[in-house]
C-alpha cells in the first residue's frame, strides 16, 4: 500500500493517491544477486519475474477532486536480470486502466521502464543508488506523450526503515508543465506477519 501526496510550490496545488497491490514472483531463483524485498536490511534471493496487479485512486486536494480525479487499475510485468558486479537491470512492461474525470472517461495507458541498481553494505547500512527512464504511451493522444527520468538512493538502517531521495525530471508534449522538475523524499515503513517470513 502507498499513499503518495505532492505539491507544487509554486502554485500551491495539491493532490493525493491511494494505493494498493499485491505481487507475485516466481521464475528461476539468482544465486549471483542477493536484493531487498521486504526488508531493505534483509538479504533474501530473488525470482527473476514478477507480476503486480493494483487499483489507484487519486484526487487533487483542497477542491474536493474537482480539478483532478482518477480511478486506475493497473497491471505490471517485471523481468530481474543480475549483472556483474551485483548490479542489477530491471525491465517493467505496465499498463494502466484509467477513468478520468468527473464524470469519467476511460483511457489507458502502456508503460515501459528501463532501471539499474546497485546495493552497498556496510555493517547493518544497506545504500542503494538507482536510475531508471520510462516512456509513456497514452491513448488519449495516440502517441509516447511522456518520458520521465530519475535517479536516486536508498538508504536502511532498520528491519523496519528505509529512506529514499530522488531528483525527478518528466518531459510532457501534452501537459500544461511540459518539463517537470522534483525533488522526492521517500519513508519506507515495513511490516510482515510470521505467516509472511
């Protein structure tokens, strides 16, 4: 579950989502790449695929959603490919089923994301630099209408927290801020039950 919030600082917009998943992996285990699923201090092996499958509700804040309002299902591939030097290449196909508006109007969009990764231990620190780009392809104008980059680093110190900050850039032909700039401060908070260890 994520509960994403953002605002511009210039014009004091606003908005919120809600999040919810859930996630499958399966596939050959990699003996070569030891990475973080649920405890970014834990190392466990990975499965080199996995499925997700979510809803998304989002709105702008402060105008009762009358400026943005959104309904998402979504579904994601990810293919998990260890290099050498336990660098790790990540490939994520997604789509993303959209009602817009109010009333809303169905569109959807393909997604593609290109991610490497890295994690540095020292002692009970896990620091984990990242970068990855993702194009956008939105029906609603026929073509790829956004590419966003980013690059950051995650840092744990706790079985239970992890911080994360990145500096984001996303170029839009179709928005009304075609070129984007953010900076994102991240807190990871993780439970597990006995059943889940």
């Amino acid at each position: 579950m994520f509960v994403p919030l953002s605002k511009n600082i210039e014009t004091k917009y606003r908005e919120g989502s809600l999040i919810l998943q859930a996630d499958y992996a399966w596939g050959k285990e990699s003996r070569l790449y030891k990475a973080r699923l649920l405890d970014e201090n834990r190392e466990r092996e990975i499965y080199n695929w996995l499925v997700r499958g979510g809803y998304l509700a989002g709105r702008s804040l402060d105008d009762h959603g009358e400026t943005y309002r959104e309904n998402t299902m979504f579904l994601e591939l990810h293919n998990r490919t260890p290099l050498i030097g336990n660098v790790l290449l990540s490939h994520r196909l997604r789509t993303d089923l959209r009602w817009l508006g109010d009333p809303p109007e169905f569109s959807f969009r393909g997604r593609y994301r290109l991610m490497i990764e890295k994690e540095f231990k020292a002692g009970d620190t896990s620091i984990v630099p990242y970068a990855n780009i993702e194009p956008y392809y939105d029906s609603r104008y026929g073509i790829v209408n956004r590419v966003r980059l980013i690059g950051g680093v995650t840092g744990s110190w706790s079985p239970r927290y992890a911080l994360e900050g990145n500096i984001t850039y996303q170029h839009d032909s179709r928005s009304s801020v075609t070129n984007l700039y953010a900076l994102n401060v991240i807190l990871h908070l993780y439970f597990e039950t006995g059943g889940a260890r």
